[in-house]
C-alpha cells in the first residue's frame, strides 16, 4: 500500500518546537468557550471503557494516605504496583520498571546516553515525536528509517556497535502490527550489534495481553531489550501519570531511577483498575463491535480519499480536504481531531480515535454534514 506523506529524510519542523500530543481538550475548551465536558475528543486513542473503580474506598484509602510521603518514598522496597502489572503483563515482578509516565522514561533513557558525537540512534517512522526530540536532544545522530521493518531487514545487515534502535508496535498513528516473527529477526540483528531495543507497545493491549505477542517474551534472551508500556490508554487514565517499563537489565533500572516516588492517589487508582477482571473482556467486546462499523461509514464519506487498515483503537485517514478545515468545521460542534503534521504527514492526513458507538455516530454525522456544505458550495 503506497502512503503519499512526506519524506522522512527530513525532521518534520513542528518536532524541533517540541512534542505534540492529541486530547488538547482544556485548551480547546477555553478557545470553545465551552466546559471539558462538552468536548468530543477524537484526537487523543483512550479507551473509552473506564476500569470500574470503588470511588468510596479510593476516598478512604486517600484521607489516609495522603497525608504521609508515599509508602515507596526512600525506600528499598517495590510498589504494590509491581505484582499487579507483573500478573497483568505476564513478566516477573524483577523485570517491572515504574516511572511517572512513559515520556519521563523516555527522556531519562536518552539523557543517559554517552555524550559522544559517535552515539547513534535508529527510529522506525513515523514515530510519536517525543523520540524524536529527545534523540536529537542527546544522541550524536539520529537516523529515521522509513521503509517498514521487514523490508529494512531485507536490505541491512545490523547496526553500529551500541547504538539506540527504537521501533512502536503497533505503531502510530497507522495503527500497524508487526508479528513476533518480525520482531524477533529484528531482535537477532540488534543483539549481534549489540544495541539497545526499545519496543513501545502502548497500544499492544488493544490487540492482546498475551505475551506471546509481546516482546516482553524475550526479555531473558536479550539484556539490551527494553519494553515500554504506557498505561493511561488502554487503562482510560491520562491524568494518572505511570507507566511500566519492562527489563532485565540493572543497567536500565538505574537510568530510570525516580527522583521522587509515584504520586499515592494515582497508585491508589491504579491499583483498582488493574484488578478489574472484567475490563479486558468489555474492551474486546466495544473494539470488536464499534470499530468496523465505525470504519465502514468513515470510507463512505466523499471527504474521505483513503482509510488505512489498522490493528489498534484508532485509523489513519487521508481527506480530500486539509485537515485543517475539517477541524473547524468540527470545532463548532464541540469535537476536535488530531492532524499530523508532528509526524510528518501532509496537511490532508489525520489519526482519528475510536470511541462509543454514541460518539462515532456523532463523528460520522459531522463530517456529513461536512461533505453536505462542500456539495452545495460546489453547485
């Protein structure tokens, strides 16, 4: 499948003004002049099947606890976090590795880096752009690889010695997967390079738990490789700020050593949601049921020129139209969609959340509305 974005033999401008995220809400509320509320945010992939959470018991766990330094805080010991994301992911407790959000982690890994002119760091793009400004910030030099894995693969034979190699599986913002096959031939040529893997597997859960999927299952076989984990979207908890980092490598467990411990309320929200048996089986259950529909009635809108196949809880799309006018047009009815120019997309290009059913239908209605006001225009 041919993509018309742009080249990545160019760093997009808009990554060296920093990172970019979706889900702006406040800041589009306050543009709005409209509550938080009010938004229908299809720019930010957040799972929209909230863990269910004993807000009472939370309320008597945090007027306790809140008054007191976290139970971690200059300690020896493990969150109690650790057996639950260690259960959940299906690691060893040894190989669970907390920060204050994956960014953090990001950002520590590379500031650890030698500071040597030689360092070399290897990103599969596109690629959320936080790599990007923090391999530029503190490696030597950075490399974007365009082609898709396998294909790269075919036509190199390894890496320099010690260099950084990153790869998001399933990636985004297309939302493709690579099977453990191809992962693990990429695996082999970086450990006879004997460089660092970092696999981003944020949106993984949306497809599965199992770690047969997952490179966590090679986590013994190769000390280099390290598997970061957001946890606020499958989990449905932007504001609660922790991520897991799985490794073996003690190495790694002092490059993201925490300054200060996990804040105790998103502990004591986490701790829930983790045991929440039932929220894996629900989320399947929406993916499953909303997102085809939701994709069949997104390709038959005359605004849309082409819908990308994606594995996760959002699509790639290619408008007619700038993204830009789409989002408006969209922005007086309260919902806001990501462009893609942090990525390196052209200006036609946006990723696009599944959400409700309710709220897709909301979307979809929106934009035919859209093509509606283009038809008449045009006669």
């Amino acid at each position: 499948m041919s993509h018309t974005y742009l080249s990545y033999s160019q760093t997009p401008s808009s990554q060296d003004e920093g990172s970019q995220h979706g889900g702006q809400v406040y800041q589009f509320a306050q543009t709005q002049n409209i509550t938080v509320t009010e938004v229908l945010d299809f720019s930010a992939s957040i799972n929209p099947i909230t863990p269910e959470i004993d807000w009472n018991l939370l309320q008597q766990q945090a007027e306790t606890e809140l008054q007191h330094y976290p139970a971690e805080y200059n300690t020896q010991s493990k969150s109690s976090l650790t057996p639950l994301i260690a259960e959940r992911f299906q690691v060893t407790p040894e190989s669970v590795i907390l920060s204050n959000g994956i960014s953090q982690a990001i950002w520590q890994f590379f500031q650890q880096l030698p500071n040597d002119e030689q360092q070399q760091t290897y990103l599969f793009t596109p690629i959320y752009s936080e790599y990007q400004t923090a391999a530029k910030q503190h490696s030597g030099k950075l490399i974007n690889i365009r082609p898709p894995v396998e294909e790269w693969l075919q036509g190199n034979s390894g890496f320099p010695e010690n260099s950084v190699v990153v790869l998001v599986n399933p990636s985004t913002p297309e939302g493709t997967f690579y099977s453990p096959k191809v992962i693990q031939k990429l695996l082999q040529t970086a450990q006879r390079s004997n460089a660092w893997l970092l696999i981003d597997e944020s949106f993984l859960p949306f497809i599965s738990l199992n770690t047969a999927l997952s490179s966590r299952q090679w986590l013994k076989g190769y000390a280099k490789l390290i598997v970061l984990q957001s946890l606020t979207k499958y989990f449905a908890c932007p504001g609660i700020r922790i991520g897991a980092v799985f490794s073996l490598n003690p190495t790694v467990r002092g490059y993201l050593s925490q300054v200060w411990s996990l804040s105790t309320l998103d502990r004591l929200w986490l701790t829930q949601a983790l045991q929440d048996s039932k929220h894996s089986q629900a989320t399947d259950k929406w993916l499953q049921t909303a997102k085809p529909v939701f994709c069949e009635a997104l390709r038959k809108r005359p605004l849309v020129k082409q819908l990308f196949r994606s594995n996760t809880n959002f699509v790639l799309v290619e408008f007619i139209d700038e993204v830009e006018k789409i989002q408006a047009f969209l922005a007086k009815k309260n919902m806001l969609i990501r462009d893609l120019h942090s990525f390196g997309f052209n200006p036609y290009f946006a990723r696009i959340a599944v959400k409700s059913i309710e709220d897709n239908q909301k979307l979809i209605k929106a934009l035919s509305q859209y093509d509606e006001k283009k038809h008449n225009t045009l006669k």
